[in-house]
C-alpha cells in the first residue's frame, strides 16, 4: 500500500507541476499579447507619421503642386459656373422655399381658425 500512496503523491505531484507550468505558460501568453499590442500601436504610429511626412513631401513637389491648383481653380470655375446657370434659372433658391413654405403654413393656420369659427 505504501507504494500505491507513493505513486499518489508522485501523481499529485507531476499534476501539480503541470499545473504551475500551464499558469505560467499563460501568464507569459498574456506578456506576449501586451507586448504585441504594445509593438502594433507603436508601429501604426510610426506607420502614420511616414505617410503623413511622404504627403508633405509628396505636395512639395512642383508639378504635383501645379496638379493641385490646377484642380482647385477647375472646382472653383465649375462651382462659379453652376452659381450663373442656377442664377438664370427661373428656380427659387433655398431661402425662397422656406419663407414661401412659412408663408403657406401661416395661410393654412388662418384657414383653420377661420373654419373653427365658422364651424361655431
């Protein structure tokens, strides 16, 4: 019996130690996640600041400047353009919408009192 005893304890033993090295090994997996996380964020910023200073120096570049300002003054004569076409179109602007519509919901309250009225 003694040795079944002995071959109990050696058994809790290496189960033990089994054990202690899984908690371990997990702790140092959580260790090497942070680590990781740590590293990826480190390099996302990196990452950022190089691509950030290759637009700088991206838009430094004369003929990509020129590209640039070429397209901003397209927009602003396409923008200046639709600005004259609506101009000349007999269509009512945002602004003449809203007071009309304010005008009309004004009429139709009126219109309502008076049917009240004239209902009593």
């Amino acid at each position: 019996m003694a040795t079944r005893s002995a071959r109990a304890t050696t058994l809790e033993d290496r189960f033990d130690e089994i054990q202690t090295r899984f908690r371990k090994a997990g702790k140092e997996l959580e260790k090497m996640q942070k680590r990781a996380e740590k590293n990826r964020r480190d390099f996302q910023k990196r990452a950022e600041k190089r691509v950030q200073q290759a637009q700088k120096d991206f838009r430094k570049i004369s003929v990509v400047k020129k590209a640039e300002d070429f397209t901003n003054d397209v927009r602003k004569q396409i923008e200046k353009g639709r600005d004259d076409f609506m101009s000349r179109m007999p269509i009512a602007s945002n602004s003449e919408v809203k007071k009309l519509e304010r005008k009309v919901n004004a009429l139709n309250r009126k219109v309502r009192a008076l049917e009240k009225a004239a209902a009593n």
